[in-house]
C-alpha cells in the first residue's frame, strides 16, 4: 500500500495527455492530492496547488507519485534531481513507468540510505496464491470489455463513487497501474505469472460484508487475441455477482489487431456469463456502460436507446450521463 | 535450447515414479539419453547403460538432465557433488526443481567459471512478444482437455511418433517443465508474464512448411477456475487447426477442486472451440482420447465406443490403443 497523501509530480509534461495518471488521481482521489510539482516547461495542470518538496510535506504529503509518463514509459532525467530529493527529505516514491525505479542506482541507494520505499506498480510485490475457487462473502461487480480500452476502469470508479455517495459499502479494486496509482493499492494483473493470474483476484476481493461490493476494474478482453487469457483469470478469479458490459461503440476493429473485428454485444455478454457462471452459476449481466465520447449528445442518446433495447438492459455513459443506472442495475442483487 | 544427448541423473530416487522425467526423456527422446547416472540407494532404473560423468562425457552426453523430482521438488544436498563435478567436467545442467540451479551459489560459480550453462526451465528465458493474432503457414494441433492432468502431454508426443513414424512432418511443441526437459525446448507457460501468455505460443509455434503439423502440448482447462486463462491463451496464441480432447472419464471433480464438477465433453468441445474459431475460423474439433488407465479392458474399449458414439468422433486412448486413429482424424485439414 502507498502511503497518502500524494504530492503529485508532472514533470515537464509536454500536454495534459501525458499527465493522465495524475489526472486520474485528481479526478478520482482528490482527498489524496495536497498539490502539484511541475518543472519549467510543464504544460500540465491539475488546478492543484503548486508546492515544493518541503511545503508538500509540510502539508502532509508522504508520496511523490510521478504521474506524467513519457513516450516508452522511461525515467526522464529531467526528473532525476527532484527524486532523490524527495526520497531524501522522507517521501515514498510511486510510479508504474516501464523503466523501474528500483532499476536507479541513485535512488535505491538514497531509498536504503532514508528508508523510504519505491513503488514500481508495473511488478507485483506480493506472491500470490493459487485460486481456490470458494465462495467468499461480499457481491462482486466486474466491468467486463468488447474491447480493451473500453472504459472499464472509469465504469468501476464511477460506479464506486455513486454507490459512496448513497451510503452503500463499495470499494473499487483495481487491476492495473493507472487504477493503482489512483488508488493506492491493487493487483497489476498483467505482469502477474500466469499460474497465479486467478489466484491474485480471489486475493484482492477477499471475504466482505454481506451488503460489501467491490467494483473490480476489469481488464482487455475476452475476444482479444493478446489478452483474453488475462481477462478469463479475472472472470474466474473474481466470481462476479453481476457484470456491466463496457463498449465503445464507434471502434471498427480490436484496440492494436486491424484484422480483428469487435464482438456483438450479444457475443461479448454470452461468453462472459458462460465463463462467470462456472464459479457462481448465479452471475448475470446487469448493464451497459457505453463510452460516447466520440458521438454528439443526439447521437449519444439514440446509440444508448438503441442498446438498451436491443439488449433489454440499462445502458448509460457514466462519464457523461452518471453512474446513477448502473448502480440502480444492482438492486435485488 | 538444452545441448543434446543427456546423461539421466536418477540420483537416490526411492521409487521408479519419483524418475518420472526421466521416465519420459527415456520413453520418447531415446536418441537423446546416452546413459543414466545412479546414487546408492537409487530405485529407479531406467534400463539405459550406468554411466559415470566421464564415460558419458566420452560417448557424448553434453547436458546433465537431473530426471528426478523430491518431494517438494527442492534440490536435494546428496547430488551437489554431482552436479558440481559435472559442471567442471563441461556439462550444461538442466532442472525442473521448482528450486533453481541459479540459486545454488555453488553451481552458479562453478558454471561461470566452466562457462557451461544451468537450465533452470521451470522459469522463462526468453522475452515474449505481445500476441499479433496474425495467421501463420502451417498446420497446428492442440490437446485441451476437460481437466488438469488428462494426458495432454501424453497425447500430443504419441501423435508426433505415429506422425513421424508415417513420414509426416510433425513437432511436438513442449509447453510444461516436464516436456521442455523431454524435448530439450519449449515454453514455460504457467511461468510466463500474464500479458505475454498468448504471445509465447505464437513464438513457439512459428510459421512452417505449409504440410507441417506443430503438435502442441496444452496446459489445464478451460473450466478449471484456478488455471483457465493460460489454456485460453494457448488457444488464441496457438491459432490451432485441429483440437484433440483429452479426458479422464472415472474423475469424479476438477483437479484440487473438490467443489467443482467436471464439464461434459460436449461443454468442453464448445467451449474450445468458441475461443479457437475466434483465431481460426476453420478450427475443428477431430477426435477424443481418452486415459483409460483406471479401467480394465473390456470397461475401457466400452467406454471408448461409448464417447466416440455420443460425440460422433473418433476416440482412443493412445497409451493403450495406439494414437494412429487421432493422426488419421487430422486428413484432409
């Protein structure tokens, strides 16, 4: 677990684009964010407080959470004199960059020196268990994709947070970096070994409160090629109760394989229950969580009317149109 | 890849099944074991000429294969002698032991200064590509099966023999330890990075002579909750043609799964074949075999023509009965 509240670190972020972590956080955790760290020529901007190092921890902050990435995920030099900085004035560092902090010499050594911890959320930290396939108490929603990128992260934070405001227990489980980095904690399934994948999510959705959900981030899909297996680990890991179907609507082939063409919805829904019915024969889809973005507000609404009859199931943009329906599905679950 | 021929290292095996490596490499890669090399007390034998280090070094024995599992699969301290005389004298070592050779500082300075090689294949060695889902020349054959440890392994090697045997073009494709120690390569799947599962099989089974058959070894089950995601990836990343189910029939639940029954043949051959035609439309499911170990002969030539009726496909068990009906089954693909 990474120690809150963050300071978060932008870096010289040539665009908002390259800062999507540290949005993320902003949107998503703002209690966790006291303020920002942005190096001249930073095109970023949270409308956090800008702070050094020392008003940050001043006001609380215990991590520096680099949430800019540059092309190739590497460490920028650039960055290099402010970590060590960091690490020595006592902050835990936390990053998902490909290039691991603990591959930085200096900053290992300055992390033994002021035991501080770095947090390379890209690698697991934990040995995880092989899956057991038991029963655990608590309700499980899972976003399950036609596609990767498909919104499923943003579905289960939104869904998280209405289920927040109207005082039911929820907890968003994340499953990737960006959604750890958020979070704090999580399990970054796709570097997970592969024996482990199921086991991994029976561990970060663990027995609950009977009136518990978890929100599990869900992750690529079980009609792509590259991914599928990660995806099936995650159905079978974490025996969801109900599953919203995310989809986004305008794409005309698989996120990265041009000779692949998305599955129907009714596809996507049939093979996600065959396999979620085999670890809790109860599971069903609830809900269409459809991301609009790249359709007019008219357009936006008669392509959600059009799904939800078609599949005679609620469906929503949660970014643009809230959460609210999704988490309405749920009831009598 | 493993320098063939090997020398067997049966070690102190207390019983002939504790050599089940061995057992293998002497059963289906004869050419490749010159000799085996036994300590008091061993009570495997695996009726190859007992050889001491130098004399297999002389009729040409290049790798040490230690063909022997403990308990526990750890590294046992009666063979570090061995090992390491073995090293100094030249040899490659390589192990299944869920302990690594790498760890052994001992071995690990020997080697160094010998410059030979320890095989640990429990662990990858290769860096993965993410999977293309791009269609390859060549034929592919893959063993799934309704469970864990249904002969998948077993079927896929008998295949390639009769294949062999008839002149075919034909390699069997290790995808577990005990195949890769047989075969001298192979990929280590429930080893491997989750987001590279499907993306080893493509590189293990790469583009061939169009008449050429990959006959590839499964792994679990795609109804097994702890395991499911790896045998999805095998599927997508093999691109198989033919599928061949493999089946236990006196299993009364999943493998470690006391609480989970097995799915009926016909669940399997759906379920397979929804995932495979995603990757290769044209994919079929040809023939059953099935491990009739547990029954006499009469219950099992019963049981063989009972599941071939049923099914409406061929079925054999190619331990017992010959594997040649599952290569007839693959004509005309």
């Amino acid at each position: 677990m990474i120690p809150t509240p963050y300071l978060l670190f932008l870096g010289d972020a040539p665009d908002p684009l390259a800062a999507k972590v540290a949005q993320g956080i902003r949107d998503w955790r703002p209690e966790h964010a006291v303020g920002q760290l942005r190096l001249p020529g930073c095109r970023a901007d949270m409308r956090l407080p800008d702070m050094s190092l020392a008003e940050a921890w001043e006001a609380g902050a215990r991590t520096l959470v680099i949430g800019v990435a540059n092309r190739g995920g590497t460490f920028a030099e650039s960055w290099r004199a402010a970590m060590i900085e960091a690490v020595e004035m006592g902050y835990d560092i936390a990053s998902g960059l490909h290039t691991l902090l603990r591959d930085q010499p200096d900053l290992v050594a300055a992390a033994r020196a002021e035991r501080q911890r770095l947090h390379d959320v890209r690698i697991p930290s934990v040995r995880y268990p092989i899956a057991s396939g038991e029963r655990r108490t608590g309700k499980r929603c899972l976003a399950v994709g036609t596609d990767c990128s498909a919104g499923k992260m943003y579905t289960a934070m939104a869904m998280e947070r209405v289920m927040r405001q109207r005082g039911m227990k929820a907890t968003f489980r994340a499953t990737g970096q960006t959604g750890i980095l958020i979070t704090g904690e999580g399990v970054p399934l796709d570097a997970v070994i592969a024996d482990f994948m199921a086991g991994s999510i029976e561990w970060l959705t663990p027995d609950n409160d009977p009136d518990h959900w978890d929100l599990i981030e869900g992750q690529g899909s079980l009609s792509h090629p590259s991914y599928a297996g990660v995806s099936l680990a995650l159905i079978h890991g974490g025996q969801p109760d109900a599953l919203v179907l995310c989809h986004e609507p305008t794409r005309t082939h698989m996120r990265g394989l041009p000779h692949y063409p998305l599955p129907s919805l009714e596809e996507a829904r049939d093979t996600a229950l065959l396999h979620a019915r085999r670890v809790n024969p109860d599971c069903r889809l609830v809900a269409l969580s459809i991301n609009t973005a790249a359709l007019d507000e008219a357009a936006a609404r008669a392509c959600l009317a059009e799904a939800a009859e078609r599949m005679d199931l609620p469906a929503t943009d949660p970014y643009r149109f809230g959460a609210g329906p999704l988490v309405d599905a749920l009831d009598g679950i």
